[in-house]
C-alpha cells in the first residue's frame, strides 16, 4: 500500500542502464509521493498547486525528472500531471513570460513574486492550463495531459539540449477528487531526479550570459542532455515501431 517494495536501490541503476545510456549520478534523488482526494477536499481550483519547474527550490542541477505511476486513477478523479506549455510555437508569447520568470529565478507560479509585470507574467503561464486534454482540442490546445497507469513511466527533460532551463517545462498537478460513489482517491508515485554534481562559479548565472562559457553549467549539461535525448528518441522510436506504430502519428508528443 506504501509503495514500499519499490525503493530497490538498483532502482535508479536500471532506469539509468536502460534509458539513459548508464549515465548515473550520486546526485540522482529519488522520491516517493502519496496524495489523495483529501488534500484537496477544500478547494475548487483545477490545478491546486499552480505551476512550477523541476528547478525549483534552487535544485539548477537537475535536468531530467522520470515520473513512475503507481497505481491507476481514472480519469474524472482527475491527478493527472500537466505542461501546458509542451506544444507552444516559437513566436507564442507565453515562451517570453516563461523565460522572464525563468530569469528571475521564478520557478513557481504560486511562489511570492513582489512584482506586477512578474505576477502577471506567472498568471499568464497559469491561462494555458488546460480544461480538456490536447487530443480532443489538436488544433488549439498547447498542452500534454498525463493520466496515472500503473507502470506508465513519464520522462520530461527541464533543460534543453543547449543546457538551457526548457520554458516548455512548467507543469502542474491536476485536482484529485474523490469517486462517483465518494471514495477517496489516492495517487502514488515514485520520481527519479537526475542532478549532476557542478560547482562552477557560473551555476547561478543568466544562461544567455555564460552560453560560450565552458566553465558555466549549462556548458557542463549540454552534452549530457543532447545525448540524453537522442538515446531516449532511439528508444522511443524502437517501442513504436514494436508497437506497429507510425512513426509519423500525429498525437505524439512533440519532443
């Protein structure tokens, strides 16, 4: 019930070996997570917990988060997890608020931000959050909607290939409510945090200030998450194409 039988130490050793090319760290940070539809028994909001980054709380070393669901919720209880931001253009100008808040230091939306323009910028990330999932709005929506499955593993990177915090990265929690017939709904994860072990003087610096720097940390991650990436597109591409997919379908999530 606890979840307790998944904290195998080798754990974090095979998601590594399998989905990240034994790219491992001492740094990795693993998490349990229990939440129900009690924690948000008081609230009517959608999204309880706003948005934030995997960045937060100053954790700038971190740069893949892998989601393990635990159990299954069906879907009108809600508990999905959700980045609005996931399908957004280039020119959309929700990416420039993202970067704004990003630059300073803002990583959650529901965090004090003593600033208008910053507020506003952080309620701005907060309108796209969806009220139907991407597939039944294709044409509109910029948003990637999740729903636990036990077993399903989620993999987002919060930093691009150039090292750089993703503003696409933002995501939020959905509400979770109880069941037709009041039961309360529970939500169990396991998340695997890669971090990487950097202590340059640069670490704390604007990344558009230090993108030539080889001493800065989005330097140091660049490499690490472009070939991060290319073995998790690898991989993804073998699972449809086992899977008798078209590796053109449209509803899948733009990398």
């Amino acid at each position: 019930n606890d979840a307790s039988g998944c904290f195998d130490l080798m754990y974090p050793e095979n998601v590594s070996d399998n989905l990240f090319d034994g790219q491992e760290s001492e740094m990795d940070g693993l998490l349990f997570n229990l939440a129900s539809s009690r924690d948000h028994a008081d609230t009517k909001e959608a999204y309880p917990d706003g948005l934030h980054m995997d960045t937060n709380n100053q954790c700038l070393n971190r740069h893949v988060t892998c989601i393990l669901y635990l159990n299954d919720i069906p879907e009108e209880c809600g508990g999905a997890t959700v980045f609005p931001l996931a399908r957004t253009l280039p020119n959309d100008t929700v990416l420039g608020a993202s970067r704004r808040l990003l630059e300073e230091k803002i990583s959650h939306t529901r965090q004090n931000i003593n600033q208008q323009e910053i507020e506003s910028n952080a309620r701005l990330l907060e309108s796209r959050l969806p009220k139907t999932d991407y597939l039944d709005n294709p044409q509109t929506s910029t948003a990637i909607r999740i729903q636990p499955q036990a077993g399903r593993l989620l993999i987002f990177f919060s930093r691009d290939s150039n090292g750089q915090q993703d503003p696409r990265a933002w995501h939020a929690g959905e509400r979770i409510l109880a069941n037709e017939n009041g039961q309360v709904t529970e939500k169990r994860i396991l998340t695997l945090f890669k971090e990487v072990d950097y202590n340059g003087d640069d670490s704390n610096k604007s990344s558009s200030k230090n993108k030539d720097d080889s001493s800065s940390l989005e330097a140091y991650l660049a490499p690490m998450v472009d070939q991060q990436r290319s073995w998790l597109k690898a991989k993804a591409r073998l699972q449809r194409a086992l899977l008798g997919r078209d590796s053109d379908d449209s509803r899948t999530p733009r990398e």
